[in-house]
C-alpha cells in the first residue's frame, strides 16, 4: 500500500473530519508567487484558484475573505457589505497567530480562531475550486458545495 502523502495540517484534518472528498494538489512554491504561479505550476486556469486573504475592520475584529486569484478584494465593497467604515489587510505576524498558517499557506479551514467567512459570489460558481490546504506549495481540490458545507461563508460581491 503506497504511502499517503498528504500533509497532516489542520486544514487537512478539517476536511477529513467533514468528510469532504479532496484531491491533494502539492507544487512547487514560489515566495510571492500567489496564486498565478500555483496555477501555472499545476495546469490550472487561475480564476479557479481560491486565495483566502485575512483582513480586519477598524475595530480590530479579524474576518477572512476568499477572493478567485485572478482578482483583489475592494476594500471599501467590503467594508460597505459589512457596514463598517473600513476594512484593511492584516499584518503577516497577526495572520499566523490567528489562523495557525504562514502567510502563503493560509487555509480557510481549520484556523487557531474561528472567524466569519465571506467568499466572492462567483466563486459558489465554479465546478470545482483549488484552495489553500494548509501549507505553502499544496492546494486541495473541492467543490464549492463541500466549501458552503463546512464553513457557511457568507457570499458578497467585492471583486474589483
């Protein structure tokens, strides 16, 4: 029997526990590179290839954003569909200790703290999505129904 190998992160763990059928996707990571060279490593068109940003309002109360990698986040949209007055991205040093992740390999799931979830409308979309799995250079492949399964996003329409 071949050995999985899968890496054992939280967010792996997550999906295991949801029963959510993934398919491992690992490449090679590129400091910086995003989600144009995770695409271009695996064959992928890139609007398919989910980047979950961790952002906070003025407040201070962090939330998590995932946003199709071909396309940023609006800020003010954002800020106006949550009825605050803004919305900025947090630092790296926050990200981690919030979500347990490196920034690069940031996952929706399985995160230190629970936060609300918000995903680009398009995104429920697609047929199938490439997200972070946990760990910089590895994506896992779900569908959009697996993803409103497990973390109930809430959908808005904050591309720009």
């Amino acid at each position: 029997m071949a050995k999985d190998k899968t890496p054992a992160t939280p967010a792996v763990r997550v999906l295991r526990q949801h029963q959510v059928d993934f398919i491992p996707r690992p490449y090679a990571y590129e400091d910086k590179g995003g989600t144009e060279v995770a695409a271009r490593e695996l064959g992928l068109d890139e609007h398919q290839v989910i980047k979950t940003l961790v952002m906070e309002d003025e407040a201070g109360q962090p939330l998590v954003v995932l946003m199709h990698g071909d396309r940023q986040v609006s800020t003010k949209a954002l800020a106006r569909e949550l009825g605050v007055k803004q919305v900025t991205p947090c630092d790296p040093a926050v990200v981690a200790r919030l979500t347990g992740y490196q920034v690069g390999g940031v996952s929706p799931f399985g995160t230190k703290r629970q936060m609300p979830v918000y995903v680009q409308r398009g995104i429920l979309d697609l047929d199938t999505i490439h997200i972070n799995g946990g760990k910089r250079g590895f994506l896992v492949q779900i569908t959009p129904a697996d993803l409103i399964r497990v973390l109930s996003p809430i959908p808005v329409d904050v591309e720009q």
